[in-house]
C-alpha cells in the first residue's frame, strides 16, 4: 500500500510540473482546420497562377505583376487569419473544459519561441519576392514554419516536433522540384497538418471532447 502511494505520489508530483511548463491545451481539431484552409487556399491560388499562365518556379524575374501578387497575398492573408482564429477559439474552448489557463507565461513563452523563427522566415521570404526569387519562397514558408515548431515544441506536446521534422524535411526536398512548390506548400500546411491534428485530437483531446 505504501508503494502504490509512494508511486501516485510521484505521478502526481509529474504531472503537476508538465502542466506547469508546457502548455497542454492546443486542439486537435485546429490542425485539422488549418489543414484544411491551407488545401482550399493552395487550390484557389493554383487557380489564379493558372488563369495569370504564370509560372511560380522563375529564378529570373517572374512575369507577375502586382495584380496577382496582391491577390496571392490577399489570399496567404486569409489563410493565415482564418487558421490562426480556429486556433484560438478551439484551444481557449479546450481550456476551458480542461480548466487550464489558455494564457499564461507557458503560453507566452510558446508565442514567443513560436513567432521568432516564423517571423524571420517572413522576412526572409520577402527579401526572396523582392529579388524575384519566387520559386524559392514556398520550399522556404515549410523550412522555416518548421523550424519554428521544433523551436516551440518544448513548451507543449512533444509531438509538434514530428510535424516540425516533417515539413523541414518537406521544404528541403521542394528545393529540388521549383516547379511544384504550391503541391509541396499544399502537402506540408495541408495534409501534414490535417494527418496531425487528427492524431493528436484521437490522443489528447477525444476523452475531452
């Protein structure tokens, strides 16, 4: 009997801390939702490549003008903002059932860690669209996206880091085929992202639910 206390004791003691440092209370279902967002944006923007006769692989001056780009932005806008708002709503929702904080100094150190490198690869892919590097910027958005979950990966579930390693790897590769950059974005923001929220929602979040 005392062994058993002893052994509870310490798997409460466990638990305690991770909850303390690591910030427990992403959603499952927002993987899936930005997944599927990114899959519906790459179509629209394939789209208009399409109908612009573009082609998003020139390593020389691309022949868009500013009416596509604007679009295409506008577009990447609306991804991001629709993804970024499911997140935010379904991870407050789930913290709520959880009775965890949703915004706390393990969260911020999350954002933080997160938005450093994500950050740095905006910039960097803008300085790619301003030498008309167009064909370099989808490989680049997967390397440094993941660069920033393996950065953010200690502050929360473990398993962002596979996602993490999965789109470096992913956005390395596109390197090497410039001419399928938007299928190599839709597989890494896409189904990657569909493929681990819903491992995540069946592993963490489905006895919440």
């Amino acid at each position: 009997m005392e062994n058993e206390k002893y052994v509870q004791d310490l798997s409460d003691i466990k638990h305690m801390m991770n909850r303390s440092s690591r910030f427990i209370s992403l959603s499952g279902l927002a993987g899936v939702f930005a997944g599927g967002y990114a899959i519906i944006g790459a179509i629209v923007g394939k789209g208009l490549l399409d109908g612009h006769n573009s082609a998003i692989d020139s390593l020389s001056p691309a022949s868009m003008d500013a009416k596509i780009l604007t679009q295409l932005f506008l577009l990447a806008l609306a991804v991001l903002l629709l993804a970024i708002g499911t997140a935010v709503f379904l991870t407050t929702r789930k913290a709520k059932k959880t009775n965890e904080k949703s915004w706390d100094s393990t969260s911020k150190r999350l954002l933080i860690n997160f938005f450093a490198p994500l950050t740095s690869g905006g910039i960097f892919c803008l300085i790619l669209l301003q030498y008309n590097l167009i064909g370099l910027i989808a490989p680049f958005m997967l390397i440094f996206y993941g660069l920033a979950l393996i950065h953010a990966s200690k502050y929360t579930f473990g398993d962002l880091r596979s996602l993490g390693y999965s789109n470096l790897v992913l956005g390395l590769i596109a390197t090497q085929f410039l001419s399928y950059g938007l299928y190599f974005w839709a597989v890494g923001f896409g189904f990657f992202h569909i493929a681990y929220g819903i491992w995540m929602y069946n592993k963490y979040d489905r006895k919440n639910a």
